[in-house]
C-alpha cells in the first residue's frame, strides 16, 4: 500500500474514532447530572477521551504520510460518519433538516481546507506565543460566560460552548505544530510553557465538548466542533504562519463562499435544534382559555341573583382573563335576566312598649292592592334589598 492510500485510510479511521467519542459523550452528557462538566467516575467518559484520542494519533500520523490538502477536508468527515453511527448503535436518527445542515458544514469545510496552500515550516516567538495563550483564553472565558447566560436555550448554549471547544482544540494543534518545528533543532526547557499550554488547551477542549452534548443532541455540538477547530487552525496559519489560499484572488473568493456554506450548515443545525425544543416544550402554542376568554354576559348569567357581585363604580374590575371595562360589565348585568319570581320576606311591625295600649302601637302601613311587588335592587348581606315599612306621618303619644 502506497503511503497516499495509507494516508487516506488513516484519516478515515480517524474521523470514525471521533464520531465514536462524540457519540459517547453525547450519551454521557445525556445521563449525567447537570453540574458535571468532566464525570470522570464514568467509564464512557473514559471511553470517549481513548477514542478522541486514537484519532488525533490517527490524525497525526496521516498528516505525516499525506499532503495536508488531503489529509483536513477527510477529517470534515467526522460529522457525516456520526450521524448514522448513532442512529445505528444508540437509536438516535437525524432528521432531514439536520442531514442537510451537517452535508453543508462538511462540503464548505472540505472545500475550505483544501484552498489552504502550504508553507515552509515557522515558528512562533516568545511574545507572539504570550499573546495567542492569552487571547484565546479571553475569548474561551467569554464563550463560556454567555453560555452560562444562556441556559434557557440548550442549542444556544451547546453552540457557545462548542465553539469555545472549537477554539480550544484548534490553538492547541497551532502549540503543537509550534513545539514540533522547535523540536528539529532538539529538545529545550524553553518548549515547557508551550507543553503546557497545549495539555490545559486540550484538556478544556474535551470538557467543554463534554458540556456543549448536554441536552443539545449530537448533530449540532459536532458539526460547530468539526467546522471551527480546522478553521481556527487555518486563520492562525495564515496571519501568524506566512501561509495563503491557493489561486490567489481566485482561490481566496472560493475559500469565503465555502465558509459561507459551512456556516449556513450550522445555522440549519442550530434552528433545527431550537425549533425541535420548542415543539417538545409546546412553547409555540398559547392556551386555549386564553385565545377564547367567555364572554362576561355568560359568566354573569351563570351566577345566582343573590351572590351576584355588585358592580363598583371604578375604571376596570379585575377578572379571570384581564381587566374588563366597566361599561362592558354593566351591560352584561343589563342584558343578564333576573328570575321572574322574588321572594321577598313580609313587613314586621316593631314590638310595643310595655304599658301601652293595643289601640295607640305603632300603626303599619300594608301595601295596597295597586301598589306594585317590592323589586330587589341588589345583593346586601346575601339577600334581596327590600325597602323598610313606611311609618305613619302623625307622631304617636305613648302612655308612660
């Protein structure tokens, strides 16, 4: 076997072992406690750190066997090999939309990477090395606070925290290529700082991956994963490493239309992600008691005269669905029969002082026979409102 065909047999294992620990830590993340961003008690977490770390081996070794222009767009790969991988060994399937998201963050990516033209190999220098680790810490802490302050929206956030990850992985293969260009002329103390900037750059690269699959799926955290690492990696190759797109204006137009689709693949992912969360929480959808409120004439209608609720004389009165104008409510009580028969309790005459005769008590006037039947005005203490008996004019001498 040739060492081209090796090359690109490595790169494909490669892409395989990543899509096999981003399915394993989505299905970690998934059955994990939300406060974890490294479960490190779990054997899948294990797991998935040996498989990501087979394919960065993998990876490297390709890269050693075969052109670079060959070896990136195949680890584009990664997002294409996962999505059935998933659907076949956890149950997991993608949908259309997500299909088509993931087919055109792969295609741009491919077509990006292989606009990059190589260059001879560079090193960076102690102050530009000082300025990459504390730049990209400041952007990973700042990814990482608005992901915080977008915990209500798991796409959101997976997306931040995956870009985050992104960054990391890709300054960190940026050290590597750094200490491997240092290390042709031996070893030295001086390549220590960047060792360890490249072990603290991965290590927050697998955790923040690891946080970006909690409840966020598997589509959308791996393709903004895939896109931006290499991304990351090539934009530093060409403003710090002399490196150029191929074809000159020709070839730099064509590497921005293919970012242009492989951000539009995101995109799709990420709205896909968002609209499935809104339909699973029905967020979408108001209740009906609130799009349809009873009118106020039915509710009124519905309550009995005597525990009807007087009406008072203010700009709104509160109910179940809002603030009802006045005007409204009393229209509804004009509109609202009343039942035909009342029952209204008889005139009692006030008892007579001790002493005094039968003839000289307090007379009481009876209603005539053309007088009209008391009419309840409104409730008052839960009865009917009937008006007080009518004494006489005269004034009454009572005997002491």
């Amino acid at each position: 076997m040739s060492a081209l065909a090796l090359s690109v047999l490595l790169s494909l294992v490669s892409a395989v072992a990543y899509a096999g620990g981003a399915i394993v830590q989505e299905q970690v993340a998934a059955s994990s406690s939300a406060a974890q961003y490294a479960p490190v008690r779990r054997p899948g977490w294990w797991a998935a750190v040996a498989l990501n770390g087979l394919g960065g081996l993998l990876h490297v070794v390709a890269l050693a066997l075969g052109p670079l222009s060959l070896v990136q767009p195949l680890g584009a790969l990664t997002i294409v090999f996962a999505l059935p991988m998933a659907a076949l060994f956890v149950g997991r399937r993608a949908g259309a939309t997500a299909w088509r998201g993931a087919l055109m963050a792969t295609v741009g990516l491919a077509g990006l990477l292989s606009l990059v033209g190589a260059s001879d190999a560079q090193s960076l220098d102690t102050t530009q090395r000082i300025g990459a680790a504390v730049v990209t810490g400041a952007v990973i802490v700042a990814l990482m606070i608005a992901g915080r302050a977008a915990h209500r929206h798991p796409a959101v956030r997976s997306i931040l925290l995956a870009t985050a990850s992104g960054i990391a992985f890709g300054m960190s293969s940026v050290f590597t290529k750094t200490v491997a260009v240092d290390w042709s002329g031996g070893i030295s103390a001086a390549d220590l700082p960047s060792m360890t900037v490249i072990g603290v750059l991965a290590t927050a690269g697998m955790v923040l991956s690891q946080a970006s699959y909690r409840g966020a799926g598997l589509a959308a955290p791996l393709a903004t994963l895939t896109v931006v690492n290499p991304v990351v990696a090539a934009v530093v190759g060409i403003t710090m490493f002399g490196e150029s797109f191929r074809y000159g204006t020709t070839g730099t137009a064509l590497a921005l239309s293919c970012g242009v689709v492989a951000a539009g693949g995101l995109i799709l992912l990420t709205t896909e992600r968002i609209a499935r969360e809104s339909a699973a929480t029905g967020t979408g959808a108001a209740p009906a008691a609130a799009e349809s409120p009873a009118p106020a004439a039915a509710r009124l209608a519905a309550m009995p005269v005597a525990s009807a609720p007087s009406v008072a004389p203010v700009p709104s009165v509160a109910s179940p669905t809002g603030l009802v104008p006045v005007a409204a409510v009393a229209a509804d009580v004009a509109a609202a029969r009343l039942p035909e028969k009342v029952l209204v309790p008889s005139p009692v005459s006030p008892p007579a002082p001790e002493g005094a005769p039968a003839e000289e008590a307090y007379p009481v006037r009876r209603p005539a026979e053309g007088d009209a039947a008391p009419v309840s005005f409104g409730p008052f203490y839960g009865g009917p409102f009937v008006p007080p008996p009518l004494l006489s004019p005269h004034r009454v001498r009572v005997r002491s």
